[in-house]
C-alpha cells in the first residue's frame, strides 16, 4: 500500500466520521432526522377490544405553565388523549405539526394532555417557534402502570369507558384520515 492510498482512505473516513458527526449532534442533523420521522409517520390503528387493558387509576396530577394543578380523574368519563415528549425529541417534535391539526378540530370533543419534563420557559418557547398552540403539562406524580413508558414520543388514547384503545410508541400521523375515523366512532358513543 502506498502513502496515496492511505491518505485517501484516511481523507474518506474523516468526512465520513464529520458527517454522521453533524447528522447527531448538530441542528442540521436534528432537522434531518424530523424530517425523516415525519416520512415514515403512518396512521396509528388503536388496540383490538380483546387487547385493550383499562385504566387502573385516575390519581395523576399534572401542572400547566401558570400552576394550575388538574388530576386526570376531572376527565374520567371522557375521551383523553395523552402524549408524553420533549422539545429535544425529533420523533416528538416530527408528529407535533399532525396533532396540532388534530388538537384544532377535536379539542372540543376530547381532553387532549401533552405531558413533558422540560421547563415551561423551554416548551413555550419551542410552541411559539414552531407555531403550536397545545396544552402542555408536567407531571405532579407517576402516571397509572398502563401509561409508563421509558420510550418518547409515547401516546395513549382512553376511551369515555376508561378502556386504553390506543398505546402508540414512536411517531405517528395523527391527523390522518383512519385515526379521525377511529377517533369519531369514540366520540359517537
């Protein structure tokens, strides 16, 4: 082996190490892996009846930005829609935009709950940038068993009945027309 050949592979392999460098750990990289997620989003399907597994308790409670406390057991009866992220989470920040329109059409028909760890001062800022309007909280306390998950973005759908229909992990198309569908046979019961 020659001296050109092996300054050639070393070249090669020092873009090649810059370039995954900047795809995980630069803005750039952030923007590429969103977009990503958002090309491999599909319409989540909820759980089989036989499948579904009820909610165990309605003790939670959760914060919003001003202090207000609420507890999920104020929405016992209703349709709730809980989706655990972070400003940090490209998955998470990738289905964002899907369920604002999804937040827009239904959020007089189901209690929607963004639950996140991140400062308020953090998340307002990432809502504004990124033109979002949901209700955003954190949680008071550990969320029932059903609802744990060590994995964001993490989403759960509960029916009026307390009946988990939907438990999606990673990112999805929310504002899909199947989901809608699925969603408006809850709402018509």
């Amino acid at each position: 082996m020659n001296l050109r050949n092996i300054k050639k592979s070393t070249v090669h392999n020092i873009i090649f190490f810059v370039f995954i460098g900047l795809l995980l750990f630069s803005p750039i990289g952030t923007f590429v892996k969103v977009q990503l997620n958002r090309l491999i989003a599909f319409s989540p399907k909820t759980i089989a009846v036989t499948d579904q597994k009820k909610l165990s308790s309605y003790e939670w409670q959760l914060m919003d930005a001003s202090g207000k406390t609420v507890s999920l057991k104020d929405y016992k009866g209703k349709i709730i829609f809980i989706n655990f992220w972070a400003t940090w989470c490209p998955p998470c920040i990738a289905e964002m935009p899907s369920m604002q329109k999804l937040y827009d059409d239904y959020q007089n028909k189901i209690v929607f709950l963004f639950v996140t760890n991140d400062d308020f001062t953090k998340t307002n800022a990432f809502l504004t940038k990124q033109n979002l309007n949901l209700p955003i909280y954190k949680a008071a306390g550990n969320p029932p068993l059903e609802l744990e998950s060590s994995t964001i973005p993490a989403t759960y759908v509960i029916d009026a009945h307390g009946n988990i229909v939907l438990a999606k992990i990673g990112t999805a198309d929310w504002n899909s027309d199947s989901f809608r569908k699925e969603l408006d046979v809850y709402i018509g019961e």
